[in-house]
C-alpha cells in the first residue's frame, strides 16, 4: 500500500475509526469521449456505482459510503457485524475551534424487522485538522467503523449519517442478510487497509475496513481479510478475483490460527488488476459455503471512473500527451506501470498521496461542466470550459451577449498577470461560444509557457 494519513483508533467492543490527517479519530488531444457528460456525471457522483454494486450509498447533500461485512462470535446465536462508512472532509462543514477546524457528525444504525428494531447504533463524532486546505479535502479523508453483535436474520438496515453544524442528513436503507457463521466455515471477504491476526472470538479483529472496497489503478495494492472457522490446521484458502471481463486471479494461501479462528491477509500486486468492478470470492477445500463481495479498482479513490478509455478522454486538456497516446495505444497488460508512471511524472508533491495536479484539474472541470454548458455539448468540452480547465478563473470579464439580437455577441476574458486577453465569439446567435482565431493562437501560447514553467 502507498503510505496513508495518520490513524487514530477508539478503542472498544464497538471501536470508531478516523482516517484523515489531524483527525482525532501543451494542446487539445483528440475528441474522442464515447459519452462526456454520462462520464463526468459519473465522475463526481460515484454513489450511483456504489449502489449498483450492492454497497450502502448515497449523493448530496452529505455524500458517503460503505458496507457491513460478517464475522463468527463465539455463540452460535450471533454474528460480529462490522460496519464501516467512508466521507471526505469537504463533505462536512467546519468551524475554527482552539486554532484547529473542527467538524462533528453523528451516524445512526439500525436493523429492522418487521415492525421490531434489534439493533440500534447512534454515534456522535469529532473530526478535527489543522489547516483550511485539510477541510476541503475531497478523497476518502474520515472512515467510521463499529463493531456489533447482532442475531442472525434478514433485515432492513438504516444508516443515517447527520451533519451536526450544517444541520443536513442524508438516509439509505436497504435489505441485509444476516448469516449465522457454520463451523466449519469462512467469514465474509474483507477489504481492509490493515489487517492483524484475530486469535479469540471474544474480541474483535485487528482490521481497518476499506469500506468502499476500491483501490486506485496502477497504484495500490488489494488487501484482503477472512477467517475460516472449524478448518483442519494449513488448510488453504482459494482467493478469486474475477475481473469485469471474466479473467480471474486466484492466489491460495494458508490460514495462520486454530480450529476455532484462523485468518489471512492476501495481498493482490497493481499488475494484477485492471480497471473496473470487480467481484471477489474465497472458498476452502471442505467448506461448502463462499465469502464474496463486490469491489472496484478506480482511477483515484476521489474518482468514480472504472474505464481506462474514458478517463483518457477526460484528461484530453491536462498535457502530457505523448503519455496519455502511449497509455491509449498499450495493451491491458502494460497499462498499469504506463499510468504508475504518469501519475509519478504529473506529481507536483510526491511524498503525498494525493495527485494535486489531477485534484485540480478535476475540480476544475466539474465547475466547467456546471458553469459553460452550451447547445450541442457539454460544458467542460466547449472553448470557455477548455481555457478555464488549463489556465483558471479570469481576472476580468466583459460580457456583450446579453440582450442582443441578430448580431455578434462578444465575451472577453482578461488575464491581467499574464497579459492575455481572449475573446469567445457567438456569431450564429444560437449560445456557441467559440475563441477567435487570434486569441486561440494567443491562448496556446500562453498554455504552453504555463506547461514549460515560464
């Protein structure tokens, strides 16, 4: 795994988990985007994908997800449920407390059952950083995790996650099965940031869920967490990958334990797994049931975008194209080290997890999707949206559209530190704002001394 922020843990039967830093707990590349706005949609809404593959999602206003995965107790008549939920700081509102930014956020749980409640969960938290630029962090910046131990059974299960300062909720339910862990047996296949050795079933395991089950393309490696239970000592485990085409990765390995709990942690190398959504499985010789869950190999945890030719399509404004025309002509099998490479080559600040580059860059063509929409296409892709991706927000802008019929409509951009002015010209009246053939010289040679460092 890259290197992650820094981890606090609340100890306990139901232990919380946060993950964030100072938590307490040079030209246009080819148009070829098969669908820009279903790409982008999907890009900064990745609830949608989430809730495809069975996790618990959901969008605006308080954006999170997660899972529940299941583990054995040492009764029979109940089951170790581990939920855990993953939100990005931007998410939250914070205020200045005692010279650090401070947000708080509860999350309520409960399995229904008929009209009957079994299980209910309210947990207030703190979130707390030391810098502005921390609380608008928008990857997986908080991971919420509890433990519980719940009858086995078929429920509904409501998470309600609660910004306490913005006074905003948002809610999902959804149909869970409880399962009553057999000996012998698996437990459900976790994937966890980090993972120990579980040697009572009194105690929880020594686990940081990875609640999304994603991991970034070409960068991360896939940690996996199960437990057999009633299994012959160095009986081994079968861990399948079955990819979004078919192809599978399997790996055996020997469960380290007793007959009681045994357990492994198998790692699955970069090289080893293509974009897109994933199912994981693992089965034991000897055991007739299977641990299996959805997973997603991602371009970056902050985005929802498992195609390798769609993200490329994306980056068509972000330079670097001799490497992104590299990485479009690879094969699958060579892609991964192509895209290592140019997100270590596009880097600003390597010792940070992080690409702030790309960060930007995406950022700023959600707002160009928002702000430039025109007929015909949508925002990021129009000339406005291009020059706002590449080089920002103007100093200036002179707006001669509004209220004119029948005639040119000029809108001019100034760049006052860079002496640039561009003119967009809508010479059909029908809203298509397009860079003359002057500033869009003016415009590619400005872009390039930005790209050269000048």
């Amino acid at each position: 795994m890259r290197p992650g922020p820094r981890v606090s843990i609340l100890t306990g039967t139901l232990a919380a988990v946060l993950l964030g830093a100072g938590c307490a707990g040079a030209g246009s590349g080819p148009d070829t985007a098969p669908d820009p706005a279903a790409a982008v949609a999907a890009l900064f809404d990745p609830s949608t994908l989430y809730r495809r593959m069975g996790f618990l999602a959901s969008g605006a206003p308080l954006p999170f997800a997660g899972d529940i995965r299941f583990l054995a107790t040492a009764s029979p008549d109940t089951t170790l449920a581990v939920l855990a939920l993953s939100l990005s700081n931007s998410a939250l509102a914070f205020r200045l407390a005692d010279q650090e930014f401070e947000a708080r956020y509860a999350v309520e749980f409960a399995l229904r059952q008929g009209g009957n409640v079994a299980v209910r969960l309210s947990s207030p938290e703190r979130v707390r950083v030391a810098s502005r630029e921390e609380t608008q962090r928008r990857d997986e910046s908080i991971i919420f995790q509890k433990f519980l131990r719940v009858p086995p059974g078929t429920y509904e299960a409501v998470v309600t996650v609660r910004d306490e300062q913005a006074d905003v909720s948002t809610q999902v339910a959804q149909a869970v099965h409880v399962p009553r862990r057999r000996r012998p047996g698996l437990s459900d296949a976790m994937a966890v940031y980090r993972g120990g050795t579980r040697t009572t079933l009194e105690m929880p395991p020594p686990v940081l869920m990875n609640p999304r089950s994603t991991v970034s393309f070409g960068l991360d490696s896939l940690w996996v967490y199960v437990e057999a239970y009633g299994l012959p000592d160095a009986t081994p485990a079968h861990v399948d990958l079955l990819g979004p085409d078919g192809a599978m990765v399997r790996r055996d390995t020997v469960l380290s334990g007793d007959r009681t709990v045994a357990t492994a942690l198998v790692a699955f190398p970069p090289e080893d797994l293509t974009a897109g959504e994933w199912r994981l499985r693992v089965t034991a010789d000897g055991v007739s049931d299977t641990a299996a869950s959805p997973l997603v190999v991602s371009f970056s945890g902050e985005w929802a975008i498992t195609d390798f030719d769609e993200i490329l399509s994306l980056l068509r404004f972000f330079g670097h194209d001799s490497a992104i025309a590299e990485m479009r002509a690879a094969p699958s099998g060579e892609r991964p080290a192509l895209w290592r490479a140019f997100w270590r080559a596009s880097d600003p600040v390597p010792a940070t997890s992080p690409n702030e580059a790309l960060e930007l860059y995406f950022q700023r063509l959600q707002e160009a999707n928002e702000r430039f929409r025109e007929t015909g296409g949508p925002g990021w892709t129009t000339d406005r949206g291009e020059v706002f991706i590449t080089i920002g927000e103007p100093d200036e802008v002179f707006d001669s559209s509004s209220g004119l019929q029948g005639s040119v409509r000029i809108i001019r951009w100034n760049y006052l530190s860079r002496r640039l002015s561009l003119d967009f010209i809508d010479d059909t009246g029908f809203g298509r704002f397009r860079l003359t053939p002057a500033s869009r010289v003016d415009y590619r040679r400005a872009l390039s001394a930005i790209r050269s460092g000048s």
